[in-house]
C-alpha cells in the first residue's frame, strides 16, 4: 500500500475527524482502490490516542460506508 495514501487518510482524519472518516468510508465503496484496511486502523488508532470517541467513530464509519453502499446500488 503506497504511503502516500496512507499519509492522505491521515491528514483527512486528522483534518475532518468524523466527517473525515465518513467521506472516506463512502469513497471506499466508490473507489475501491481505496481501501477499508488502511482507514479503519488509522481511525482506532485516532480512538486510542484520544482523539475520536470510540463510539462516535463507529458510527461515523458505518453510515459512511451504508451511503456508499447505497449509492453505489443505484
């Protein structure tokens, strides 16, 4: 996986917090070569540090990626 992306997911989530992380989770279901795997371990990586509520990001994940899926059905 290209560091580049990986230092792009940070600076989104780092940038956005949970909007950040939502947009990301929809453009993985648009743009698969975004992966799920380097977003989601960043964001608990965020969660442990103390920088997003564990819950919160949980949340913010799952309707990003359920309005991706959604979008992408149609």
């Amino acid at each position: 996986m290209s560091d580049t992306l990986i230092q792009w997911i940070d600076q989104v989530i780092r940038s956005f917090a949970y909007w950040g992380l939502a947009m990301l989770m929809l453009l993985e279901n648009l743009f698969p070569p975004i992966p799920s795997e380097a977003i989601l371990p960043l964001a608990g990586f965020f969660v442990n540090r103390g920088d997003l509520a564990g819950i919160l990001a949980l949340l913010a994940a799952t309707l990003g990626s359920l309005a991706g899926r959604s979008s992408f059905m149609r």
